[in-house]
C-alpha cells in the first residue's frame, strides 16, 4: 500500500510529457506538428487514463481503510522560514482524482470530433491537458502555498481557454472579466494565506487545523483577526466557485469552446472553490461566523442563479447560471455542516452537467450548417425546436441529464439533492424553503432549456436545390404561445420586433435572416458523400461516445449514496453508504459521525417531498413549453380566466418583470458597469487631466514664464537706445492710461 503511495507524485505530472511535446512541436517544427495534429490526441487521452488507473488504485485502498499519506520535501530552509512541497493523499483526493480524470478524458476523446476543424486544434489540446494537470495538481496539494501555485494556474488556463477564439471581441472581452474578476478572489486568498502564516508560522494544514481544535475553544489567538483571515480563504472560493457577487464571469465564460464549458462547470475551475472549502473545512467548523456567512452566501447564489436561467436564451448561457445554483446548493451544505452532502452533489453534478454541457455541443454541432457559425445563432435556443427527430441520442442523454439535475429518481443529482434539502430543514427552516423553492425552479428552467432544444418544430427554415420545405417558424414562443395558423407569420414578425431583441413572453420575436434560409448542408456517409437537406445530424462517434458513458454515470453514480447493508432498510435504519465510508477520516476529522442513522420513513418522506417539487416544476414547464398547451388552451376555464382583463393585465405584468430581471441578470452587471467600471474610468480621467493640466501645467508654466522673462530681460540689457525708447514710451502709455481713467 504504502509502495503505491509513494508514486501518487506523478498523477499530476503523467500528462506533462504530451504538453511539451506539442509546445517544442508547435515553436520547432510548426508545419510538420499541424500535419499530425490528430495523432496528438490519442497520447493525450492515454496518460490521462493512466493517471485514472492510478486514481482508482487510490481509491479503492481508501476504501478499504487505508490511512492518510503526506510526504514533503523541503523547497527552501533558513532559520527562520522554511518552505515544503509534497503531496497528500487521503479521501478528499482520492475523489477529487477520480472526477477530474474520468470527466478529462471524457471531454478529450469529445473534443477530438468537436475541435477537428478549428485551425487551433492542437493548441486547444495543449491548453485543455494543462488546464487538467494543474487541477491534478491543486487537489494532491499539501499546503496552502502550493494550493496557491497551482490555483493560479487553473486561472491561467482557464483564461487561455475562454478566450480561445481571441479574434472574436466578445470572447477577448469574457476572458479579461474572467481574469479580473478572479483577481479579486485571489488577492483575498493570498492575503488569508498570508494572515494564517503570520499567526502559526506555518502553511501546512495540520498547524491550522491545530488552531481550530485547540487554540480558538481555548481562546489563545484573536478570533477576530482568525475570522478575518477565515473570511479572506472563503473570499478566493466565492470567486472560483462564481458565487454571489463575484458570479459575473461565468456566463460570460460560455464563449470558449463547448468542451471546455464542460470541463470547467464539471471538474476543474469551478470545483476547485468548492474543493478549497471542503480541505479547509476543520477550520471554518471552528468558526460560527464564518459558517453563517458561507450558508448565507450558498442561499443567495443558489436562488439568484436559478431566476437568472429563467429568461435566458443562449443554451450554453442557460446551464451556466444553472451550474451556479448548484454551486450554490454545495455552498450551502458545507456552511451548514453537511460535508458529505456537498461532495455527493459535487460529484453526481460533474458528471450531469458535464452530460448536457457536452449535449449542447453536439446540439450546436448540428445547428451550425442551417444558422451559420455565430454563437448569437447557433446556441440561442429560438431558432431550435423539434430536435429529437434528428439527433435521437443526443436528445436522449440529454433528457436523462436533465431529468437528474430537476431532482428525478434514481438519477444521480437526485440523491445528493434530496440530502442538502433535508439537512437545510433541519438546520434552518430559512434555508429550507428557499432551497426547496429554488428546487422546484431548477426543474422548470431545465425542463425548459430540453423542451425549446426538442420539442415541437424546428422553428427555422430550410430549403433543398429545388424544392422549399418550411418549418413551423416559431409554432411555439418562449412563453408558450402559438402563432393562429390563419395569421401571416411574415406580418407577425415584422410587427412584433422592438429594440430588446426576442422577448421571453412573445412580445418580441426575431426576423430569421433570409441567408439562414438557404443554407444546404453536404456530409459524408459509409456509402461515400451524397447531398441532402441541412437537417441537424448526430455527431461523430467520438463525440457521441462520451455522452453515453457520462449517461451511465448520470444513471448510477448516485447509488453511492444509498445503503448497502440490504437488512438496515427493513429494520428502519439505512447503514453506512459506500461515500460514507469513502470519507470516513475526512467525517471523523470534522466531527461528524460516520455512523449516523437515517429511518427510512423520514427518507422516504422527504424523497415525496422533494419529488413533488420537482415534478411540479416540470409540470408548469411542460404546459408553458411544451405540446400540451394546445390541450389546456382549450379549457374553458383557463380560457375564461385568462380573458379577464385585470387578471390578464397582472399576469402580463408579473411576467414582464420576471424576464425583465432575469434576461438582464438581475441588472448586477449593469449596476458593476456603472459603479465599477465607469466611475474607475472617470476617475482615471480624473486622474490623467490633473497629472497633465495641473501638476505637468505647473512644471511647463514655470518654464514657460521664466522663457517669456528671459526673452523681455534681454532687450532691456541690450544696450540700444531704440529698445530702451520703446520700454519708455509703453511704460509713459500705460501710466497715462491709468491716470487718465
């Protein structure tokens, strides 16, 4: 065991060996690199793959009780100071490994299919192996400097790779907000890194965790300065994890490629704040505040990120404010204590995300040929509808995703859900209800985003050589509306479009511009190449491949977290889950009791509960979205009630505030522009008119006059009677002038 242990160290390092290769590649030999890009991928996947061989091995000795393992190397040493680098091993890792290495390759093998076309193949590659081996090395980090090392380097990457396209300006601009929206976070982190060396003399997790068992009960540090410096760790998560109010890069994070959306809301830049909370847990427990403040936090993400889905029509933008709720769910958990329920979730939501992150890949994928190349077209889930009868298994494991994330048993994210509900009631009846509340919206939005993307028709038209065959454009509107079919849809259009674009509530629909119309679509078959239709099509193999392994993941992951002990359910008791046990020192170093009981009375109550609100939400969106309003359309009692001018005018109104703040982002960014990023610039014009007018004036004006009375001095000088006339004459003026008047 402890052999195995001993070469944890190159987990992180196995895809080092690929990256360099391409980068000497790449700066050596260019043209001969870029000829065999395709080649590279297959390295890339294979390490990788080990480094999970290596992960699982890990594993399952945790499992199997193996205790923790730390081996250090001193980096520097002097009297005073000393530096150590190393790695740690124990449960938290070992789980942290397995995620980031099975979602890694799962995004490789898919990005090989998603990225063959794009000129910056092997760059994409270079970036995205990098991107995983400094995630690899952030969760096997021993200290809080090496957490640091390797935090800045997920940022690194993760800037590189939004801003992938950097000739696109929107793709330049979301990457720079990336960049300096986490700048904030971090300068909070280094400074609590900074704070806690200062009061121990040391950066190793076991003098801190030794503050938190004895110093701070005994009162032998400040609390307060201990609370701030607290504050300060949990301020680098809020901004990693896209917590509220430092959530706004995220969205905006969506304009790099689909892949490695993917990978950062599943695995890597995301989770890594959540991570850093979960290491740091022993000592946060120890300080009530701190843990008010990160439940607080949690609630507040988790309910403003689901509102914000609500309107949104970009797909990509849409799971992005929903991996924010999520978060939100797993910030929440820790902030009341329950450690075991926020890793479940983290765990059963990387891999469904990374499910529908991939699936709105392949759904971009296969709208590109008929909306063209843009993001604004082919993500905005306006122009699609009525996918499932063409892309049939990228509709499917889409559906199941989504279906797990609403909360839907036996699927994954139900299990870890249906826990941080149950342990917020307990905690506070507060949370509980806004927890319960945003579960009831996160089914209505995700079953939103499937049944714009899926149902109905295909709101975009398309044509062949000689013959036109029209979708139904628009036979469905974002609220649920259909378009009578006695009603010119060219009059519709050209009536109902304003200046804020597509309203979520059928106000405004936009004009499907006519080059969209007549675009052909020509790919190839076994049978050799052969000309047909644009229809959306399924991807290729290796992008279709990953989505059914993250399927059988969605399907059973979440079985981790139910009771193995087949007799415990019949006596009323459910018995340590396989995840317990997994974390069982992590549970005893937090003092949570591993051996906890729960009736199954109460679970299955709770499981009805949470069910109900899930099924709910589906419900309102399945009437508001979906082909079933055609049915309840025809009631006379919805139709009697809808009629009624103050009901309707109400309703109207509640729905126009709904996307009004929704569509906008709650108007946070707005409020960031004009507050941040307009009053800096004002100030820094400020600043720049009193450098030059006034501090460069004063400088340039004593010049300037000693010049001036240089130059009058020296006539005076002079010796010639002519200028001494003159001066006499202006001075004889001037002095009558001043008489006279």
């Amino acid at each position: 065991m402890e052999h195995t242990y001993q070469y944890a160290w190159v987990i992180p390092l196995l895809p080092l060996p690929v990256i360099m290769s391409m980068g000497f590649g790449l700066f050596f030999i260019p043209t001969a690199t870029k000829n065999l890009r395709r080649i590279w991928a297959f390295p890339s996947v294979l390490f990788l793959s080990i480094a999970m061989v290596f992960s699982i091995q890990l594993s399952i000795q945790q499992i199997n009780g193996s205790a923790i393992y730390q081996y250090l190397w001193s980096w520097t040493l002097n009297n005073d100071f000393s530096l150590e680098f190393g790695y740690l091993i124990d449960p938290l890792t070992s789980i942290m490994l397995i995620l980031i290495t099975t979602v890694g390759i799962l995004v490789l093998i898919y990005s090989d299919g998603y990225m063959s076309h794009d000129e910056g193949y092997l760059r994409f590659f270079l970036y995205i192996s990098f991107f995983t081996t400094s995630m690899l090395g952030l969760v096997t980090s021993s200290n809080l400097i090496q957490i640091y090392f390797f935090w800045e380097l997920v940022g690194m990457c993760s800037y590189l790779l939004i801003g992938f396209w950097f000739t696109r300006p929107i793709a330049a601009s979301a990457c720079q907000k990336a960049f300096v929206t986490n700048r904030v976070g971090d300068f909070g982190l280094l400074l609590g890194i900074l704070g806690f060396f200062w009061i121990t003399g040391s950066l190793e997790f076991r003098d801190l965790f030794k503050i938190a068992n004895n110093w701070i009960p005994n009162n032998g540090i400040n609390s307060l300065l201990t609370t701030l410096c607290a504050f300060l760790l949990f301020l680098g998560a809020v901004a990693k994890s896209a917590q509220f109010p430092l959530h706004v890069w995220l969205p905006d994070a969506m304009e790099g490629p689909t892949p490695i959306s993917a990978l950062i809301h599943a695995a890597t830049m995301v989770a890594a704040g959540i991570f850093l909370l979960a290491r740091l847990f022993p000592l946060f427990i120890s300080l009530p505040l701190v843990m008010t403040l990160i439940s607080l936090v949690g609630t507040i993400t988790l309910f403003l990120g689901a509102t914000l889905a609500l309107a949104q029509r970009d797909i990509k933008r849409s799971l992005a404010y929903s991996t924010m709720s999520q978060l939100g769910y797993m910030m929440l958990a820790l902030g009341i204590g329950s450690y075991q329920a926020a890793l479940f979730h983290l765990i059963t939501h990387a891999y469904s995300k990374a499910l529908l992150f991939l699936g709105s890949g392949s759904v971009i994928h296969s709208m590109e040929p008929l909306v063209g190349y843009s993001p604004d077209k082919s993500q905005n889930m306006v122009l699609m509808g009525g996918l499932r009868k063409y892309i049939p298994i990228t509709r499917t494991t889409f559906l199941w995703g989504t279906l797990s994330l609403c909360g839907i048993p036996p699927l994954a994210c139900f299990w870890s859900k249906d826990e941080i509900l149950s342990n917020s009631w307990l905690y506070s009846p507060f949370f509980g209800i806004i927890a319960s509340f945003t579960a009831g919206l996160t089914a209505f939005y995700m079953f939103r985003i499937y049944l714009l993307t899926f149902d109905g028709y295909l709101r975009v038209h398309f044509q062949n050589y000689s013959t036109t065959k029209e979708g139904s454009l628009y036979s469905i509107s974002l609220w649920g509306k259909k378009i009578p079919k006695g009603v010119n849809r060219d009059f519709v259009l050209s009536t109902t479009k304003t200046k804020s674009g597509v309203s979520f509530f059928s106000q405004n629909i936009p004009k499907i511009q006519g080059n969209a119309r007549n675009r052909i679509g020509c790919f190839s078959t076994s049978f050799g190449a052969k000309n047909t239709f644009a229809y959306p099509h399924e991807p290729g193999n290796t992008m279709l491949f990953p989505l059914l392994i993250l399927l059988l993941f969605t399907l059973f992951i979440g079985f981790i977290g139910i009771s193995f002990d087949n007799g415990a359910m019949d006596n009323g008791i459910a018995e340590l889950t396989l995840l317990a046990k997994w974390l069982t020192p992590s549970i005893n170093l937090t003092q949570e009791s591993s051996n906890s009981s729960i009736n199954s009375y109460e679970f299955i109550t709770n499981a009805i509960y949470s069910v109900s609100l899930a099924i709910f939400g589906l419900l309102i969106a399945y009437i508001l979205y979906g082909s079933a309003y055609s049915f309840f359309q025809n009631l006379d009692l919805i139709n009697s009630f809808y009629k009624e001018s103050p009901k309707k005018y109400f309703f109207d109104q509640v729905k126009k505030k709904i996307y009004s703040w929704s569509y906008n982002r709650g108007y946070i960014d707005i409020f960031y522009t004009r507050v941040f990023t307009l009053s800096i610039r004002g100030l820094t014009e400020l600043t720049e008119f009193f450098d030059k007018g006034i501090i460069d004036g004063i400088t340039n004006g004593v010049g300037l006059v000693s010049f001036c009375i240089g130059e009058e001095i020296k006539y005076v000088g002079g010796g010639r009677i002519s200028s001494y006339l003159f001066f006499f004459l202006c001075y004889v003026s001037v002095f009558l002038f001043l008489f006279l008047s």
